[in-house]
C-alpha cells in the first residue's frame, strides 16, 4: 500500500502524529523547507494535491505559493469539485488585484475544459479591482467561450468589474454583436444589458461605427441588438434603422422594418417615399414584414394607414393575411369601403386569409363600428354556405344586447326590403 505523501512530508518537518492528522500539521507548519515541498507536489501533479492546496491556502504573500495553487486550477481531474476547492484556496491567499495569482490564473482561460475555464473566468471577477484594465480584455473575450457557462460566467464578471457606461468596454463588446454564432451574440447582448449607460447612446454609438464594414448577418444581428437595447424613442437609433431600409440585402431591410416599428412612436419625417418603397417591394416577405411593422405608426399617420390598408389586395396570402389583421386594429371605424373589402375576404380560397377576415371583423365590431354590418346582413344570404357561416359567426362577436340582430338577418326568406341598422354605438359598450 502506498505512502501517504503527506505521512513523508510530516516526518520530515514534524516527527508525531498519525497520517489522519497530517493535513492539519500541514497547515501549522511554516517552514520554507516544508512550503517548497508542497509546492513540488503540485508542480508534479501528486495525487495528494488537493491536500497540498488546502495546506497553502494560509500562505499569505508568497508569490510562488499563489502561483503554484493557481496553476492547480488546471490539474486533473477537471471537475467543479477540483476546481472550486482551488479557487477557494487561492481566494484566501491572494487579495484584490494580486497581480501573480491574475496572470496565474488567465493562464487557465485556455485550458480544454469548459469547467477549469469557468472556474478561471469566477475566480478572475473575485480577484480584479473595478476597472482593471489587464483583466477585461480577457473576459471581453470569454465571451465568445463555446461553453455556455463559461460565456454566462464571462458576461456577470463583466458587470461587476467593468464601469457601466465606459465606452471603451462598450465597443468592445459591440464588436462581438456581428458574431457568427448566435450563442456568441446572446452572451454580448446579456453583457451589455448590464454595462449600457442610461439610453445606451454609448451603444447605438458603437454599433452605427460598426454596421458600414459589417458583412449581411453582422449587419442583421446590429439592428437586433438595437431592437432590444435602445429605449423606445431613441432618435439615433431610429435613424440607424431608417439608413437600413433601403439596404441591399432583405433580411436586412427586414431587421431594419421592425426596429422602425419598435421604437419609433410618430412617423419620422422624409420617409414617405422609402416606406412606400417598402410596401411594395418586390419580395412578399418584406412587404409582409413592413405591414406588421408599420402597424403602429400606421394608427396615427392617415397617409401611412391609406397605404398600409392598399395591401389587403396584396397578390401574395401572407401580405393580404397581415394587412387584415391589421386593418381590424387601425381602420376608421366609419370606413365601408375597407370593411367591404376584408368582407369580400370571407369568401377567399386562402383558409388563413379567411380566418383573419373573420377576426379582423370581428374587432371592428366589438370596436363600435358599424360600417361591417351591411355586407354582413347580405352576406347571410350568400350562395355560398362557407361564406354564410363566415358572416354569421363574425356577427356573433357583436355584444348581448345587438345579438337580435343576428337574429332578425337570418329570416326563413331573404328580406324584401332595405335593412335597417341601429345607430352608431359607443366603442364602451362594445367591450
């Protein structure tokens, strides 16, 4: 049976006690002699490291105790048991900012295991001061970590060492929004979440630098990021996204739609002719994407909601379907002509585009319009029995006390003569 190491070690520097007892002795001792020789064991790898670790935890001030504890964090077994009791050690010898346990230490960010660098990546935010210019680059880059913990790990040490606001950091991070890997991108948004000053001039700043030399995706993944990190109203945001609609690319003019729809609360100026342009882009995704968008802005802008609502006669289903939808949001409430059209719907061959007539309708009655109720009544009597059904079950989202309407619509024969609707009411009793 093998030797206890630290049996060896107790009998060269203490000549008593049992091998049960040795780590304890260990710890006491303060010879140089004895220090050196724990520090050989973790330099050799022995299997009895960890005993060796614990025992220099109380070395305060060498320099070759922390970097030898340090360099533990990296000897097998890589596991999180190995590695927190070495952090933990290492935490107890060296002080905030110990320049020989920090390169020690980042040494381990390149090791092959994810839980040695995430370790490494937790110790590095427990022993850097605020703002330590040595430390942050390293986890600046951390974020771009395969591992998922390590990049979560890399993002938290940034918020706690690194000043909010600090352009510097800022553009840094800004550089990996246009990262390849989405996962890469998530860890530098979540990073900037936390470091973004109030407003986030800094970022909309770094990222309008970065989006002329940015390829197709980065420029894609800029505007994303802008979507989530500026304030709605942030005029140089908006304008970022404005520059964007016109972009080469669609995916782009997409992302750069719904960053216009997110943010801004009023049509911006001069833009006329460049949302008319993206209502009738040649691709269907696009003028789909530009309806959605749009839909908000649309609501206050007369001319943008006369535009918008031209698409309900969109050749493509998918445009037609989110121009329905959104006519049952924004149409004046006194607008036949819309409401003959979404009608006219109700009798398409599209099932989604059906379905969203119906909705849609079904909004502008319980809005209080009653521009939808004409057609209605005649459609309960059209030849076709979809479109009767279609009609009858939009009616029924009027309210309990215009439900006799329905009712009086749907004779045994067709009515002989005009029908008559009630007055307007009000949009309260229709909620």
């Amino acid at each position: 049976m093998r030797q206890c190491t630290f049996c060896s070690l107790r009998q060269f520097a203490i000549a008593k006690s049992s091998c049960a007892r040795c780590a304890q002795e260990l710890v006491a001792a303060t010879a140089g002699t004895f220090r050196s020789a724990l520090i050989r064991l973790i330099e050799n790898r022995d299997p009895d490291l960890d005993k060796a670790v614990c025992a220099l935890a109380s070395a305060h001030g060498d320099a070759c105790a922390t970097r030898a504890v340090a360099t533990a964090l990296a000897a097998p077994p890589s596991d999180a048991r190995h590695t927190r009791r070495v952090s933990q050690a290492l935490l107890k010898m060296a002080g905030k900012g110990d320049a020989v346990a920090i390169e020690a230490v980042s040494d381990c960010l390149k090791h092959e295991s994810s839980v040695v660098r995430e370790q490494a990546v937790t110790t590095l935010k427990e022993l850097s001061s605020p703002g330590d210019a040595a430390v942050l680059p390293k986890l600046v880059a951390a974020l771009a970590d395969e591992g998922l913990r390590v990049r979560m790990a890399a993002a938290d040490a940034l918020s706690k060492i690194a000043q909010r606001g600090d352009p510097l950091w800022t553009a840094l991070i800004v550089d990996y929004l246009g990262h390849q890997s989405l996962d890469v991108r998530e860890a530098a948004l979540i990073a900037l979440h936390r470091l973004a000053a109030p407003g986030c001039a800094d970022v909309v700043a770094s990222i309008s630098l970065r989006m002329e030399d940015a390829d197709i995706g980065g420029r894609k993944a800029l505007l994303m990021a802008l979507q989530q990190l500026a304030p709605p109203g942030n005029q140089p945001a908006i304008l970022e996204a404005t520059r964007r609609l016109t972009d080469s690319s669609i995916e782009v003019r997409k992302m750069a739609l719904r960053v216009l729809g997110a943010l801004a609360d009023d049509l911006p100026p001069n833009l006329e002719r460049v949302l008319e342009s993206s209502l009738q882009d040649s691709h269907a995704s696009v003028r789909k994407t530009a309806v959605s968008a749009l839909e908000k802005l649309a609501a206050k802008s007369p001319w943008l909601r006369s535009l918008l609502l031209s698409r309900l006669e969109d050749p493509a289903p998918c445009v037609q379907c989110a121009a329905i939808l959104a006519a049952g949001r924004i149409c004046d409430l006194d607008d036949e002509a819309s409401a003959n059209t979404l009608a006219a719907c109700l009798d398409s061959n599209e099932k989604m585009c059906e379905a969203a007539a119906q909705q849609s309708l079904g909004w502008l009655l319980q809005r209080g319009s009653r521009a939808p109720l004409p057609v209605l009544a005649r459609l309960l009597w059209h030849g076709n029995e979809k479109v009767r059904e279609s009609a009858n079950l939009v009616l029924s989202r009027l309210p309990p006390q215009w439900q006799w309407l329905r009712e009086k619509w749907s004779p045994a024969t067709p009515p002989s003569r005009p029908l008559r609707f009630p007055h307007k009411v009000e949009a309260s009793s229709f909620s």
